[in-house]
C-alpha cells in the first residue's frame, strides 16, 4: 500500500517517532512517504499537491503535542500558550477533501488524549503506545480485510463510543526497523541546528508525579543493545552525516551500566560523532561517567535537577537526593562538558522556603548552558499523580480541560512574592524563565 505519514509537528524537535513508524512500514514492504510541517511553506498547498500525486491508501498523522508554551517578550510574564490542535485540524481537513485515504491518528500528543483528539477532528481510528510493531500490523490487517479493531493500543469509535484496546510493550527493541530519516531533508534540520534524534530504551523505573512515562511506557526498562544503538547512529550518518546525535530517552543515564556501555561501543568503533542528550538524572553522576561520556563523544547535556529542596524532591517522587545533585553538578563542572541544568518551581508543597533552597544550591556553580527554570507543572494527561494535587487544590475542576491546555502551582506560593520571583529570575545572567503558571488564583 502507499503509506504517508505526516509529522504535524511545527516545533523545533527531531521526527523521532514518524521517523521510527515511517522505518516500520518500510520494513514491512509499504510504499512510504512522509510529509513534514515544520519546514512547509505553504502547508496546505503543499499537502494538497502531495496527496494529489503519491495518492496514499493510509494516511498517518503523527501529533507530538496539544499545546505548548513559548517565550514572548510581548506576552503576560514573557511566556504565551499556543493551541496546537488548530493546524492538526487543518491537515486532516486537507487530507478530507483531497483523498479517499484511510485516517489514522498516532504520536505522544494523541497517546494522552486519544478520545478527545477523535471527538475534534470526527475521525474514527487511532493508535497510542508503540506503534513500530502496531501501525505494520494495522496496515497488514486493513490490507487484507481484517478487523482493525483489535490492533494492540487502538483507540476507535463504535455506537457513540470510544474503545481502547490495551497496549502491548515491544520486549525485543532490537527487532524493531531502523528510523526511516532517509525520507526526511536532514539538511533543512542542520540548518535550524536540529539534530535527529534517537531512542535507546523504553520503560521508566521512576515515580516523579508530574510524569507520566513510567505510566505509559511501565517501569521495567526496556534495553535495545549497545551494539544496535550505534548502528542507528552509523545509519543516520550514512544518510546524512549529523552536527549531533541526539538521545531522546527520559533519563539516559539510567540504567547506568546501559548508558556508559553505550558510550564504550562508541569508544570501541571509534566513530567520529558527537551527541547529546536532553534528560541527564542527577543519579550516578561522578568523574568517570563524566569522562567516558567525554570520550565517546558527547557536545551537550541537560541535568534535569528540578528542585535542589530535599522535602520537595520527596515531594515530587524524583528518587534522587541534594547530594546526588551536588555531586552531579561538581562532576560536571570539573569535567568541562557543556551542559545546562532544568529547574522546576510550583509542584504541590512548593514554597519560598523550598525555592530559596533550590537557588542557594544551584547558584553555587557555574552552569556553562545555563540554567531552564519552567514555573508551574503542566498537566498533561490522566497519567500524571500531581492531577490529585490540581483537583483536591480546586485548579483541575474537570479532566476535560486537560485537553486545552491546564496548569498547577502550588498554592503555597504567594502572588506578591511569584511577580518578584519571576522579576528577579529574569534579571540573573543565565536564566531563562518559561511561565506556565505563575501563581495558584492567576487565571490564563
């Protein structure tokens, strides 16, 4: 079948997950194209020529996010919310009037809102979870006149009603199909300094009550070899040689034994590539693990600290300490690696008091990357623990408001002193401050 995937995404970020499901649908012998929006110029334009000449029998339609917050001078607090659902609707009212093709929705964005990302855009089918081994199978299914119905972690509607199949974890992550990056203009991505991106493990073996991964993805990690790592790394260079690799796993470094052995098969090959990652946990930080991820290559990495308050970061179920962080944080500093550190202000229990520990930490050292400081926790989807916090405080009146775009912060946090805050944060060299909530009675 002629298979389009279309990456509806219009954020600076890498087509990890098209790029994976695209690789998929390769494997399994489709004829696959995909259609990127970040880089169009005339999106619909464009999308209608496409359609009109590769006339797909299955369009898939990846949705990375609802909503998303970004920075704006001109703005309330420096930081405006833009609803993402608008331009997904767009593309799929495009895809109507154009083609005869099948729908199907996937990507992170529907994984956390799958019946409501149907009930807006009146569509029918979609797929949450691990599409590399589900979308193959809904495309064999729909080909030879099976029951779509069944497919692990869809999502459809019947009589008025949404069901959902329970999903199923891929176990054997090296048997999944290369990302298909090939089919993606890699140089447009390098000239917006956007690297590709891939995934090493799934699973999360931690509790943190804004996160909903160990939810989605479970707890038991799931490990792809060191060896298959680097050979998606060396195929990506065959296709396009990269400015970076990019890991976008939550929590690389964890398992540590995983990462550093990843790191050695870089050693060991003796590859000629730098990487990156965004999510570093301030767990197992020390001098050797700084100078093997030197060694193997890495240009860059975020230590995702979040709070340096030890009754917060019980708090919040981060399963590290104030020493691990400070042990990270001179590790780093003395191994010369660039990095950046993510700060997090707002989540239930949070105080001025908590806020001043957390600085008087982090201003001790010297952040070369400088330091994200997100006020107010994002409530993404019913997976995340801190919705108990959002709806015993009164600001989660109903779990359909997720789907537009909520927020919590902690009630504990005065408006007076959050302006001031935010004020002061602003004026520190090598802050940047991204507001999603400044203060519990502030309505957006």
């Amino acid at each position: 079948m002629n298979v389009l995937i279309i990456s509806a995404n219009t954020l600076p970020a890498a087509p990890s997950g098209p790029a994976y499901v695209a690789g998929a649908a390769l494997a399994a012998g489709h004829t696959v194209e995909v259609f990127d929006a970040l880089f169009a110029q005339d999106l619909i334009s464009e999308l209608d020529s496409r359609l009109a000449n590769f006339k797909p029998d299955v369009v898939a339609i990846s949705i990375r996010l609802v909503s998303v917050f970004i920075l704006d001078d001109s703005a309330e607090f420096g930081t405006k919310q833009l609803d993402l659902r608008v331009q997904v609707k767009e593309i799929v009212d495009c895809v109507r009037r154009v083609s005869d093709a099948k729908v199907v929705l996937g990507g992170p964005g529907f994984n956390y809102y799958s019946p409501d990302w149907l009930e807006y855009l009146d569509l029918d089918y979609g797929i949450r979870g691990e599409g590399e081994v589900s979308f193959p199978l809904y495309l064999d299914k729909l080909q030879q006149g099976e029951d779509i119905h069944n497919v692990p972690g869809c999502v459809y509607r019947m009589n008025g009603q949404f069901v959902k199949v329970p999903r199923e974890f891929v176990d054997n992550l090296d048997a999944t199909a290369f990302p298909a990056y090939e089919l993606f203009d890699l140089d447009k991505y390098y000239e917006h300094d956007i690297s590709p991106a891939i995934v090493t493990k799934r699973g999360c073996g931690f509790s943190c009550i804004y996160c909903p991964y160990s939810s989605l993805e479970g707890k038991r990690y799931r490990l792809k070899s060191p060896e298959r790592v680097v050979d998606e790394i060396e195929h990506i260079s065959r296709v396009q040689p990269p400015k970076m690799i990019s890991f976008c796993d939550n929590n690389f470094n964890v398992p540590s034994r995983h990462a550093q052995a990843i790191c050695q098969e870089i050693i060991d090959r003796q590859l000629d590539v730098t990487w990156g990652t965004g999510t570093i946990k301030p767990l197992g930080v020390t001098d050797d693990v700084c100078r093997l991820f030197k060694d193997s290559g890495c240009g860059y990495l975020n230590l995702s600290v979040e709070s340096a308050s030890e009754k917060m970061l019980t708090r919040m179920k981060r399963g590290c300490t104030v020493e691990d962080i400070q042990q990270a944080l001179t590790s780093l500093s003395r191994s010369e690696l660039p990095f950046g550190v993510s700060l997090m202000f707002g989540a239930p229990g949070e105080t001025p008091e908590t806020i001043a520990e957390t600085l008087d930490v982090i201003d001790n050292f010297e952040v070369p990357q400088g330091i994200w400081v997100s006020i107010g926790i994002t409530l993404w989807t019913a997976h995340q623990k801190v919705l108990e916090a959002a709806r015993a405080d009164g600001q989660l009146r109903d779990d359909k408001e997720l789907f537009s775009g909520a927020n919590y912060v902690s009630p504990g946090l005065p408006k007076d002193y959050m302006v001031e805050l935010f004020e002061s944060l602003r004026m520190k060299d090598n802050y940047t401050v991204q507001v999603n909530k400044l203060y519990a009675d502030h309505q957006w």
